[in-house]
C-alpha cells in the first residue's frame, strides 16, 4: 500500500497543498507560470507500478473574494494490488481491486447451494421415513394379526380335537357290554367292579370328571365314586344356575348331546371353579337312548391352550357354540355386557378387524370350526397389541432422522471443504480471464464464463486444426516415406487422430504420373484412393512435390496376396479417373516390405518404374520388379565390405575417415557402369547404412540431422550425395565430440547460469547460443547431467540468492525482486514459499527471531573471556 509520505513534499506538505499555496492571490496561469505545473500524485514511480495520473480543469479551479477554491475531478487511475489510493478533494480512499464478483455474494451463493443439497438429502430421507415406517407398521401389524389367527386356529383344533375325543369315549362306553343297562342293574356289589372302567380320565387330562348315568336308575357312576343323582347337584358338583331338576330333564329327557356354557361350580371339598358341562345320551344318535355319559370340563383346561402370557392381559378369548352362545372364555370382564355378547355373536366372517367400541379401538381376530359350527372369537385393545408394533416405528423414524442430521452435518462438512476449490478457480478466473469475471455473475457463473471464453479459444484452435487436417495428413505420410517411424504402431499412434491407420502386414509405395497442366485428376485420384480399404488393402494418399505425380502408400495385410497392389483398387481408380478425366495415367508400383522403413524404398522403387514411362509409354501400369527384369544382364556392384568400414568409422567418429569410405563408395559406383535402377538402390543402401549406423550410436544425436531419404530423387549426379553424405557425416563427428567432451560442456553451461540468472532476460535459447549448440539439446544435456532442468537450476539459485539478501535485513523485497531476475513480486512470492516453506517476511522474521536468541550469548562470551 501507498503511504501518506509519498504524496508529501520533504517540508511535510501535500505537494497539491503547495502548490495551492503558492501565490494566493494569482490567477490559475499566473500559478502555473510562478509556481510550476501541478504536481503529480505519487512523489515517484515504483518499479513495475504505473504512478496514477490526476487530470484537474482549469474550469474547476474558481476565486472568490480572494480566496482560492479547487473542484478536482479525476478522471483516470491505475493501480496495482499493493498502490490502490484514490484522492477525492483533500480524503484518501480505498477502492476495489480489479475485477470482482458484484451482485450475489460468496457466502449467500455457498448457503443456496447448502438448502438446496440438504433439500435433496431431506425428501428421499422424508419419504424413506414415512414409507419405512407406514411398511414396518403394516408388516408387524400383519405379524400381530396373524400370530392371533394362528392361535386361534390351533384352539379350534385343539377344541374340535378334544370334542371328537368326548363322542368317541361315549361310543366306547356305549359298547362295553359291561356297562349296560342290564350289568348295571345286577347288583350293587358288580357296580362297584366296573368303575374302573370309567377311568377315561386318565388318558385325558382336559377331563374333571367321567360319568354314567342308566335311565330309571337313582345314581350317576364315575370312576372315582357312585353318587345319588339327588345329592350330586347339591353338594358333590353344585352349579351357580344348573339346578337339580335341570340336571335330572338333562339325563333323563334329552336325545341329543347338550353341552352347558361354563359356570362357577362350587366342590365339597370347598374349591371353586368353572366347569363346561357336556352330556351325550348313548347309544349315539338313537332314539331311545338308555343312558347318558356325562363330561365334566374345566374351563381352564379347554381353553389350556391359550396362554396369557401370549396375547395382552387386558383382551379376551370367547368360544360361542353353534347358537353364538358363550361356551368359555379366558375373562369374565366383558360376558355380563349385553354390548359384548352383540359384538361377538355379529358375524363379520373370518379374519382380524378393527372394531370400535366405545372409545375403545379392539382388533377382533374370527375363526368357525366346520366340524362344530363354534366359533372362535380374541379381541384385544388395538393400543396395547400395537403399541410394540408403533414403538418400532418410532424408532425407525428416529434412525431416519438421525441418519439425516448426520447427512446435514456431512453435507455441511463437504460443501465446506469443495468450496475452497471453486474460491481458488474464481480468483483463477478474475485473475487470468478478466473480462469474463466482470458484471454481475456469481462465482459458478463467473467459472463458467472463463470455461466459454476457454471453450471458444479451444474451438478455434480446433477449426485451425481441422482446415490443416490436410496438411497434417501430408506431413505424416512424408515423414513416413522418409522412414523417421520405427514401426507401424508408432505411425499409428501419432496419425490416429487425423484419420490414418495401417494394418499389421506389409507395405508399399504407388506413384501415378499424369499431365500437371490438368490438376483434376488428382483430386478425382484422391477421391476414388485416400482412405479407401478394399481386398486387405488400406491405402492413402497425398500429392508429390511433382505437380505431375500423386503418391499413395499402402498397407497389405498377411492375407493378401502379392499381386494384389496392381489388381486390386488401383487398376480401377486408374480406370475410373481415366474414364472421368480423360487424361492418360502411368502408374508405377514399387516393392512390398515388411518393415515400415523401407517404404522409403519402395517409393524410389515407384519413382523409378514411373521413370521408364519414356520406355513403355504413358497410360501403363509399370512394376519395379518388371523393371528389374531389364537390368539383369548389367552388372551390379558389391558394397557390403564398404559399408562394414562405413559402420567402423562412424562409431570412431573420424570424419576424414568417413569421408574416404563415402569416396570409395562412389567411384565404385560410377565405376562399375552401374544402371540408373541399381544406382539408386545402392545409394539408398549406403544412406539407410549410414543412419542405422548413427542410430546405434546415439540415437538422440541422430534424430536431429536425420536425412530426407524422399530427397534422393532430386540428386543429378553421384556427387552430389556423396557431399550430402558428407556433410552429415561431419556434423555427426562434431556433435560426438561435443558430447564426448562432456564435463568441460557441463562446466560451460553452470558458469554461465551461475554469471547470468540474476538476469531477467536469461532464457535457454541464449544458454544454447553460448555453447553453439541447438536449445533441445541443451536441455537434455543438463537434465542427464545434473538431474535437474535448466529452469529447476536458475530457480534454485535465485532462491539461494534471495535467502542470502533477506538475511542481510539490508533489501526490500521489491529490491530482491528485481535483483534476482524476477519481473512480478507475486510469482517470486509463490515460487519462494513453494521451494522453503514460508513466505519472504516469514523468513526475514524467522532469520530475525534467530538473530535475537543468539544476542545473548554474544553478551556472555566477554565475560567467559575475562575470567579466562
């Protein structure tokens, strides 16, 4: 920030002040001419900060009455970020820095964005709840329901059960023939004999008590003692309503099977119970029945099977016979209500309901036996059996909720953490893409407007792209017919993107010769060729520097054979192009090879079989082993002992040497009255010898003066690629020696960084310059060597160099700036904190702070010296 002291003059005043004062009582002109122009704002300009400018009109400066008063408008102002004043008349303001976010602030958007993420969380939590809790309650409500039908389906049968076993133990006892009539009545002392008999009660534990009684007779007979039948309802069993002469009608007068409801039958042992009382006349189903067994049944024991402990204490069982009278229940509390017997004498059919009494909700659970007609009602407080069953729900409900809170908290916690990111981008944005930061956007928005503004630049780089398309696919095959791909993958690879692809397989050249004053062909040739795949072949093309030639190349896979490159798509684009463009074509066809660098070969070999047009005439297809067929009687030189020396040489990187061995090359050559063909073929030889030999050597070296095999074409005579071969070769043994050199390189190159880094315009192109060598080299070098980058060494010595400054507490920081190399003060920051951890004034004060602790052991060391 601009200090108050830069806008003073050394007498303490604002220079403006001054000025002002200066000659009161003249005019504005007479001012300007007395006391000099109106002074700047800022006392002096900062490196790398443009001063800001105050324009004021005379026709604001007004007087009045003698006294001088200004009207000052400003009406430009630049800043940067630490220089930001403004002055309004004689005040000083801060304005706002740059382009910032207006409109919809940071934290409002950042809560916005909360809501609605806490929203999302809260809906599908909120139906999970409900839904989750509605689907427990009917489930367990289900459950409730069906243990209760359950069990009442098991207490008919249990019941049905014990009924069967009743008429059945009063067939038996119909059958005895000891139990008759007759055999009863002979006589006291052979009743006494048959009680055992009676003893059915052992085998049944639901029975209180098994009787018989013959009609006309004065006694009822069980298996425990023989009572008077006008005692028995008196004081052996006496029933609450059952009363002797009922008793007596019941043995005596009924027909039919008569099962009594429960009542309270007090014992003479002084005990009290309810009794179910069950009398069957027998035989069973006669019409004159001599007798009738007699079933005592504790209400208890009928209904053994329900358990209080497996419904609620305060619900009910109640069996109703055929009538929908009450034959026994579990509690007595509802049987006296004439409201009750209504409600379970109504017929709602089978099944659980929800019946409302009262103010009392009752879940009703109905069964009917089809072998009594009984039926089988257990009501219980809805309340009570669902209390469980909503205490569930609640606490699904509460696990819901507290996975939400839990989610909120979350939520919060991450949209905290991912919004420093989107702060990072938008300061991003204002910072690098300004013009989209501006207006009133929020910070998505501002992210989004930056990502357009990239998308546009991208998109026109794109369109660039694809109008070189073309030229892209061209450069790509050149390279390719100048053998630089090692294979056909590493081809694929790079020319993926532009559409070209050959197959695993071999590959060949084709050249088409045509008129150059009739372009059309080629265009019509490129039509019916480029990128066209037919029987195994893929071929493409482009046009040659000989605006009478179009090239293709092609790429066979293992199944085509190898008259296929002349009777496959070429004979008929050649046809068609003929038949459209009524122009002749001469096509020659080179080789097939296996290995994508020789399709430099193959091209020669094409150019060469286009070449024998002045033989065969034009518009004719021509093989280059056709061609060969001609030149078999001239004879053909050996050269593979000269090129084994040629190998020697270049690895002792003698260019003398090399340079003899390339002599001898070529007067063996011209010597031997080589052929044209064969002479092309033996230069491309020692040229492909030659590279494999630098390759070996050091690939990296080689790959920077690599030949233009396609350029032979172009040599008239043998000389002339000798002096090319030449040349390189002598390049080559430069750069090996340069290399070789190796430390004194190494040496040269940190010298001059350790003597040029604190320079702003040091750059790796002038490190190149020094040593004469290429930039890329340079920087491969020094990487090797060192294990760092050039701009990884430069920065680490100016950070070394600043270190050493702010311990001398003797240089500003923006002093440091410029001293070490730096333009912007901000991105010396970063770079500092980034390689020592802390900012610049954190480390001055840390140097400070050091400085501190060991002042008092200076202070001590005198003293020691003394008593020394």
């Amino acid at each position: 920030m601009m200090n108050r002291d830069a806008v003073r003059t050394h007498a303490g005043s604002p220079p403006l002040l001054a000025w002002l004062h200066c000659g009161v009582e003249a005019d504005a002109h007479s001012r300007e001419r007395r006391c000099g122009p109106l002074p700047a704002l800022y006392g002096g300009e900062r490196p790398g900060v443009q001063a800001g400018r105050v324009q004021v009109h005379r026709s604001h400066i007004r007087f009045r009455n003698g006294r001088f008063r200004l009207m000052a408008q400003i009406r430009s102002l630049m800043y940067n970020e630490s220089d930001c004043k403004v002055i309004s008349g004689l005040s000083a303001r801060r304005p706002k820095e740059g382009p910032t976010l207006r409109g919809t602030s940071r934290k409002s958007f950042f809560y916005r964005s909360l809501g609605f993420y806490l929203l999302i969380l809260f809906i599908p939590s909120l139906f999970l709840g409900l839904s989750g809790y509605s689907d427990i309650v009917s489930v367990m409500e289900k459950e409730v329901t069906s243990g209760h039908e359950d069990m009442l389906v098991q207490i008919r049968e249990s019941i049905d059960t014990k009924m069967l076993e009743l008429n059945r133990i009063a067939a038996e006892i119909s059958a005895n023939p000891d139990l008759t009539p007759y055999a009863l009545k002979q006589g006291f002392y052979h009743t006494l004999q048959i009680k055992p008999l009676l003893r059915y009660r052992v085998a049944n534990e639901f029975l209180k008590e098994v009787l018989l009684y013959v009609k006309g007779s004065d006694y009822l007979i069980s298996s425990e003692s023989t009572y008077p039948l006008s005692l028995f309802n008196r004081s052996v069993y006496k029933f609450e309503y059952w009363t002797p002469e009922q008793l007596a009608h019941a043995l005596d007068a009924e027909s039919r099977p008569v099962l009594r409801p429960a009542e309270y039958v007090s014992m003479n042992n002084g005990t009290q119970e309810r009794i179910v009382a069950y009398s069957i006349p027998i035989p069973i189903n006669s019409r004159e029945p001599h007798g009738t067994v007699l079933f005592l049944i504790s209400e208890s024991s009928l209904l053994g099977y329900m358990k209080y402990d497996q419904t609620v204490k305060t619900g009910n069982t109640v069996v109703l016979d055929e009538h929908k009278t009450p034959i026994a229940s579990l509690n007595r509390r509802y049987m006296d209500d004439p409201s009750w017997i209504g409600l379970l004498a109504d017929d709602g059919g089978a099944g659980t309901r929800v019946v409302d009494k009262g103010r009392e909700r009752l879940l009703v659970s109905r069964t009917v036996s089809p072998q009594t007609g009984w039926t089988y009602v257990t009501f219980v407080p809805a309340d009570d059996v669902l209390r469980g069953v909503h205490q569930v729900g609640k606490k699904w409900l509460s696990f819901a909720l507290l996975i939400t809170a839990v989610g909120i908290v979350a939520i919060f916690g991450v949209m905290r953490f991912s919004y420093n990111p989107i702060r990072r981008l938008v300061k991003l944005a204002e910072t690098k893409w300004a013009q989209a930061a501006q207006g009133k956007l929020n910070e998505l928005e501002v992210i989004s407007a930056a990502l357009d503004q990239m998308a546009k630049s991208n998109e026109e780089k794109d369109a660039r792209l694809l109008q070189s398309r073309s030229a892209v696919r061209s450069h790509l095959l050149s390279r390719l017919l100048k053998g630089e791909f090692d294979g056909v993958d590493s081809f694929n690879a790079a020319a993926r993107e532009v559409g070209l692809a050959f197959p695993p397989g071999t590959y060949g050249v084709v050249v088409f010769d045509g008129p150059a004053h009739e372009p059309a062909w080629k265009a019509a040739l490129a039509d019916a060729l480029d990128g066209r795949v037919e029987g195994g072949l893929t071929v493409y093309g482009r046009e040659s520097l000989e605006k009478h030639q179009w090239i293709a190349v092609y790429g066979a896979d293992e199944e085509t054979p190898s008259g296929a490159d002349a009777a496959g798509p070429f004979a008929r684009a050649k046809l068609e192009v003929q038949q459209r463009c009524g122009v002749p074509l001469t096509v020659g066809i080179g080789n097939r090879y296996a290995e994508t660098a020789q399709i430099g070969k193959s091209y020669i070999e094409a150019s060469t079989a286009v070449d024998f047009k002045l033989i065969k005439g034009r518009g004719e297809t021509i093989r280059f082993s056709d061609v060969m067929e001609l030149d078999a009687m001239r004879p053909i030189p050996h050269l593979a002992d000269e090129l084994e020396r040629l190998k020697y040489v270049i690895r002792l990187g003698d260019a003398d040497k090399v340079n003899a061995v390339i002599a001898q090359i070529s007067d063996k050559i011209k010597r031997d009255g080589t052929s044209l063909v064969i002479a092309r073929c033996l230069c491309y030889d020692v040229v492909n010898t030659l590279v494999k030999a630098l390759y070996d050597e050091d690939k990296r070296l080689a790959e920077s003066m690599f030949p233009n095999v396609a350029a032979l074409l172009q040599f008239e005579t043998v000389e002339q690629l000798s002096e090319s071969l030449a040349a390189s070769s002598a390049r080559w043994c430069d750069l090996k020696r340069t290399n070789e050199r190796g430390g004194e390189l190494l040496d040269a190159l940190t010298g001059y960084i350790d003597r040029h880094y604190e320079s702003p315009s040091f750059s790796v192109q002038a490190l190149a310059d020094f040593v004469s060598l290429s930039p890329s080299y340079v920087s491969r070098y020094f990487k090797e060597k060192t294990g760092k980058t050039v701009s990884d060494y430069v920065h680490q010595q100016r950070i070394e160099r600043a270190k050493r400054m702010l311990e001398t507490r003797d240089y500003p920081v923006k002093d440091i700036v410029q001293q070490i190399g730096y333009y912007d003060a901000s991105s010396f920051i970063r770079k500092f904190k980034n390689a020592v951890g802390v900012t610049p004034g954190e480390y001055r004060r840390q140097v400070e702070l050091r400085e501190r602790e060991r002042e008092p052991e200076r202070e001590r060391m005198p003293h020691i010296s003394e008593r020394n």
